[in-house]
C-alpha cells in the first residue's frame, strides 16, 4: 500500500486517540453528551479516503474519523464538542460529530440527527435524487452541475443495532428495488449501548443483506486500515461505475465508553473489554508501519501539539449569541404576495380535486425538478381520490410513479431528494396513515433547517386526504391537524376551496420549507350537500397564494357590528361549510373567517376581526379536546380579552378515538350545520 495513506490514516489515528484522552481529561468542560469512534478508526478513514467532493455521505454519531479523514479538523470538531459559536455544522445547536455540510471541498453531508438509524431515509433519497438527475440527463435534459462530470457516490453510514429498526427495510428495499448507487456502512461493535448482539439481532446485517436480492455484500474486516481500503476501494469503484447498490459489514471493536455519559464499566466486563482491545486498529497500524521502517516520532509531536492548541483554541473560542436562537427555523418563502388572475373571465368552475391535479400538471410542465411518487399515483391508478389521474401518461414513470407501502419512505426520502435541488411532491394515502411516517416528519425534516443553519432546508410538499364523509370509518376520516401543529419546522395548509387549493398548492411549490397540504376528501368533488362552493372558476397559471392569508367567507354588517350583535366564527376545511350553512339562519350576524393554512396562521386578521365583534366561535372538525381550535381559543381570550363579551367558544367533533362507520354514529360524532347553530345562538344571546 501507498506509504503516505498509511501515514496519513496513522496521523488521523493518534488524533483520534489524543482527542479521547483529552476529552476525558476535561470532563467539566467537554460536559455536552458525545460518542468518540475509538475502536472503529480504520473502517472510516478507509472510507474518508475514497470520497470525492461531490460525493455525499452521511455518516452517525460515531464517525469522528470519518470527518477527520475527510479534511475536517480537530479544532473544527472540538467546536461543535463544545457548542462554540463557530461549530460550522451547527453552531452550537447540536452534538459532537453530528456534521451537515455543503462546503464545495468536501464531500457534501445532509443534517444528521442523533436518532438511530433514521438516516438511512434521508440518504438513500440522496440516491434516488441523483439517480433521477441522471435519468434526466440520459433523456437528454441539460445535466445537472451536481452530476456534470462525475458520478456522486452516497454513503450511509450506521452502527449494527441501527440495522434492525424498521425504518431500514424500507430503505435497503427501494435502494434494491431503484438500484440506486448507494452504499451502506454497518460498523458492527457488537454492542447496542448494552444490549448484546445476541439479544438483539437473529442475523447480522451482512446476512440480512441477503434477502434483498440485487444489493451486493461484503464482509471486512473494519479494525485492518489496508483491507478496509482494499475493501471500501472496491466497492466505491464498483458504485462509481456501475450505479448500484452495496452493503458493506465491517466487524470493528468499541474501546471508548458508548458515550460519555453512558460508561463502559457500567455494563462491559473486563473480559469484553480485554477481547476488544486485542483488534484495536490503532496498534495493529502502528506495528506495520514501524516493522516497514517508518519513523512516527515526527508526526505524533505534531498531532500532539495540534490537538493541544486546538483544544485550547475551542475552549477560547466564543459562545453562540443567544440571540441567535430563534434563526433558521425556515428560510425565507420568495412568495410574499398575491398575484395572478384568481377568477379569469370565460372559465369553467372546476371540483377541488381537479385544482390540485391542475397545479401540479402546471408545475410539472414547467420544472423537471418536480417528481410526485407515493401509493398508486402512477399511471395505472392516478390516486385512490384520481388526484393525480393523468399525470402518470404526461411525464412518465420516472416523473409519477408509485411507491411501495412505506409511509416512512415517502415522507422521509424527500430530505434527499429536497437535497440535491429537487422538489418532491409525495402523498399520503389518507391522514389516518401518516403515522408511520411521522417519525421522519418530527425526528428529519422538520429539524433539518434549523439544525444546519440553513444549508439544508427540506423543500418538499406532502399531500394528505383527510377528514370524514359519508362513513369513510375509523381508518379513513380521521383529523391530524393537532398533531402536525405540535410539529415546529413545518408549515400547514388547509384549503376549502378550488382556487385557494391551487394558489395554496403553487406556494408550496416555491416555498423552499417542508408543506403538509391538507385536502379534504368530502370537499374533492363537492359532493356533500352544501358544499358546492368548494368548486371555483380556475385561477390561472400564474395565480399564486401566499401562505398566513385568511380569507373573510361572510361578512356581518356594519349594523349588527354597532349594535353588539355580531360574532366572528373562525373554522377551516369542512367548517367552512357548516358555518355558512348555519349563519343562514343569522343574517349578516356572523362573519366567517377561513383560516386556509393552519401554519404560518393569519393571527392578524382572527384578532382584529374578534375585537370588532367581542364574540367568537372556533369550528374545528376534529376531536375538541387539546385540539388546535383549543389552542387558538386561549390564544384569541389573551390577546382580545378587553374587547371580549363572552367566552371564547370552541366547538369541534365528540372525544372519541375514532370516526365511526356507521353513518348515524358518524353524525352523532361529527359537528354539523345545526350543532353550529346552536352555538351560534348561545354565542349571539350572550
Ligand atoms: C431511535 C433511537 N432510539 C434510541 C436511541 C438511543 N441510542 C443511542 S445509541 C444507541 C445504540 C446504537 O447502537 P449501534 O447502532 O450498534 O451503534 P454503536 O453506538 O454501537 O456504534 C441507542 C439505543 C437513539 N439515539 N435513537
């Protein structure tokens, strides 16, 4: 082997080994949680050294030699060790060897969070991204700089345990399924934190491999720098070349403590810990390179001094400003006003469902970079709602395809897609099912523009059929709002309406955030009695709809509003109709506020149009306690308490678990025109 990588993997090894002790000599001061890659140094940097700059990899919480062998520097690590201002992934915000980069120089690295193996989605979007990219410029679309003269390797690096979460599945089967050029690292300590490999796993991840027909394996030896380069040489050459999938076992010891909270000698015996040290990469490297004559001397009382004063230099350098602490929950949306002809003259009326398809086709005409996958989306089917009928002939299967039963996948893949300049637009099949996928939503997308400082906001639209008609039954009427509103990261629309879908739907696009669209299924077609005002005449192309826009559906009159005899009633989806069905009973007493988008909220209007008529009245279809509406009623009594004449009411479905089938327990459930009545009537007579 070239004697300069091995010095040079030598070199980042004694750096590796010095930092450790360095670390556990200042245990007051490295007193933020971290995880050193002591035992796993020879795998990774055999890695480090095969990556080129466009190359993406992501590696976990234990790949401090995986940055080291990829340029970064021990004081640039110590920075982020120490939540110094300066920490160039995260500026604090987050762990040790917890990187996210775009820096041109070096391989580019997605936010990684500490969750064990939910990068795995992410990275294997990266994959799918670049694979797309490609397939475009096979087309002959212009090529994409990201793809302009080389080809991106992705590498997704994680620990044994990691591999036995369900989340990874989904993964290693599109990355078969697609052959995307991926390759999984799996650094088997044999430990997960304590439980035992034994106790966790019935096969390793080398054997799990085989299952997934058309993902090549390998087993290496990771503590041997010379065959982990030979290995990890082979396998990135073979991805680099031939796009296809690869997952690499690497047998490693674990020397340090799990963390440096979680201790060795809490739970490890002294004969675990003897055998573990018998691979120890660091002597085994150093015994090869003294018996082929090398001199160390030199390069140790340089790494010694290095790792000296850059310590010295991180515990210097300054904190982050605490001001800072609300920067980069999103960046900024270029779609500040509206614009475009909202009701063009010679237009048809078009149903809601037809709004979304419309915009999307639009927006598919107009940018390659826009895909749409997710369950029977494709051509075959065009959407269980045929909301996406069509669209499948128009742009190809490699533009709308359909995706196997992985919400997790969906959702979570669009990281990567988002990633390398795509826009993903991904559907749920109903608001029931997004659970599986909320974990990515949560644990990923929702935290990787803050997280990065910005260099990684999740640019993707997630659309979602939600809500209950006609006895659509506990698995597919159910209301997710509340939930998706605890989520801080993401924004939330919720049209009523053809044209505010469309304009909604067009935002999204331009917004470089993540959007969950919230489409009401009783509204897609307008099927519902007394709701035939979902259907508009189309906007035009051009019409765009920012979100945080409220919409005033009906208006009381100046009359009422001076005599005290008005009230505000704020809903969104469904209510909109049960409340203008309802105030027909009331005229001109009611004005109704549409939200339209649940985050970023019109707070603007919902208070100043409560001030004017001291009452209010918040509609929500969905389970009333510890609800959203619950939460804008308390917020509306705070900030309107002086011009309120009664409680601020709230009025949603019954605190029940689910939806039932059966259509008169649905009814007995659900809010409806006249239960809206009745509250409205109790609010007026106040
Ligand atoms: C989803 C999730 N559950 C639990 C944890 C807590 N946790 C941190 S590391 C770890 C063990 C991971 O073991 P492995 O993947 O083998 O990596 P190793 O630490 O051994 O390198 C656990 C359970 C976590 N970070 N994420």
């Amino acid at each position: 082997m070239d004697r300069h990588l091995l010095l040079l993997a030598y070199r980042n090894m004694y750096r590796v080994r010095l930092m450790a002790e360095t670390y556990e000599a200042n245990r007051p001061i490295t007193k933020y949680v971290h995880s050193t890659s002591r035992g796993h140094e020879a795998i990774q940097l055999a890695t480090a050294f095969q990556l080129q700059p466009h190359d993406w990899v992501s590696p976990y919480y234990r790949d401090e030699s995986l940055l080291l062998g990829m340029g970064w520097s021990p004081y640039e690590l110590m920075l982020q060790l120490l939540t110094r201002a300066d920490d160039p992934f995260t500026s604090g915000r987050s762990y040790y060897a917890h990187p996210n980069s775009r820096r041109p120089d070096r391989p580019q690295i997605i936010h990684q969070s500490s969750a064990t193996g939910m990068q795995v989605i992410p990275t294997t979007g990266v994959a799918q991204g670049i694979h797309y990219l490609e397939q475009l410029a096979a087309l002959g679309s212009e090529r994409s700089p990201l793809i302009a003269d080389a080809k991106p390797v992705v590498i997704c690096s994680l620990g044994d345990a990691s591999v036995t979460e369900g989340e990874v599945s989904e993964a290693l089967q599109f990355a078969t399924l697609k052959q995307l050029p991926i390759i999984y690292l799996v650094q088997d300590n044999e430990w997960g934190i304590s439980v035992r490999a034994e106790e966790g796993r019935a096969m390793d991840a080398y054997e799990y491999a085989e299952g997934f027909k058309g993902l090549h394996r390998i087993r290496v030896d990771g503590t041997n720098f010379s065959e982990s380069f030979e290995t990890m040489r082979k396998v990135v050459n073979h991805v680099r070349e031939h796009r296809k999938p690869w997952l690499v076992h690497a047998r490693v010891c674990l020397l340090n403590h799990h963390t440096s909270g979680v201790r060795k000698e809490f739970y490890r015996d002294d004969e675990d810990l003897a055998r573990h040290a018998t691979s120890d990469p660091f002597p085994k490297l150093r015994e090869l390179l003294l018996q082929s004559g090398e001199s160390l001397g030199a390069i140790e009382a340089e790494v010694e001094e290095e790792v000296r004063t850059a310590f010295a230099a991180a515990v210097a350098a300054p904190e982050p400003d605490p001001a800072t602490v609300t920067h980069h929950v999103f960046v900024p949306t270029p779609v500040k006003e509206e614009r475009g002809d909202r009701s063009p003259q010679g237009r048809e009326k078009i149903i809601m469902v037809d709004a979304a398809l419309f915009a999307i086709r639009e927006l598919m005409e107009e940018y390659e970079s826009c895909v749409l996958y997710g369950q029977d989306v494709g051509k075959r089917l065009g959407g269980v709602f045929r909301e996406a009928a069509t669209l499948g002939e128009r742009f190809g299967d490699h533009r709308v395809f359909n995706t196997a039963i992985q919400e997790a996948y969906i959702i979570g893949s669009t990281v990567g897609m988002s990633s390398v300049g795509l826009k993903p637009i991904v559907e749920v099949q109903f608001a029931d099912y997004i659970y599986p996928g909320f974990n990515q939503l949560v644990t990923e997308i929702s935290k990787s523009c803050y997280l990065s400082c910005g260099k990684f906001p999740v640019s993707t639209i997630i659309r979602v059929p939600i809500g209950a008609y006609n006895g659509g039954g506990p698995y597919h009427s159910g209301s997710v709002e509340s939930t998706l509103l605890t989520i801080k990261g993401i924004k939330i629309a919720y049209p009523s309406n053809a044209a505010d879908m469309k304009g909604l739907m067009k935002a999204a696009f331009h917004d470089p955030n993540p959007v969950v669209m919230l489409e009401h299924k009783g509204l897609y077609w307008s099927k519902v009695p007394g709701t035939e005002d979902a259907k508009t005449i189309e906007p035009d192309r051009d019409y765009i709809l920012p979100f945080g826009r409220g919409r005033v559906v009906a208006e009381a009159s100046e009359e009422a509003i001076g005599s005290g005899e008005s009230m505000a009633l704020i809903t969104y989806g469904m209510g909109v109709y049960w409340a203008k069905t309802a105030a027909k009973a009331f005229e001109d007493r009611v004005e109704i506020i549409d939200l339209r988008t649940l985050f970023p909220l019109d707070e603007a209007l919902i208070f100043d149009t409560v001030r004017r008529h001291g009452k209010c009245l918040v509609l929500t279809e969905e389970q009333q306690n510890n609800s959203f509406a619950e939460a804008l009623a308390g917020r509306i009594s705070r900030e309107c308490f002086r011009s309120l004449d009664a409680p601020v009411d709230v009025l949603g479905a019954l605190d029940l678990p689910a939806v039932p089938l059966n259509m008169g327990l649905e009814a007995a459930m659900l809010p409806n025109a006249e239960k809206v009545r009745e509250r409205i009537r109790k609010l007026l007579a106040y």
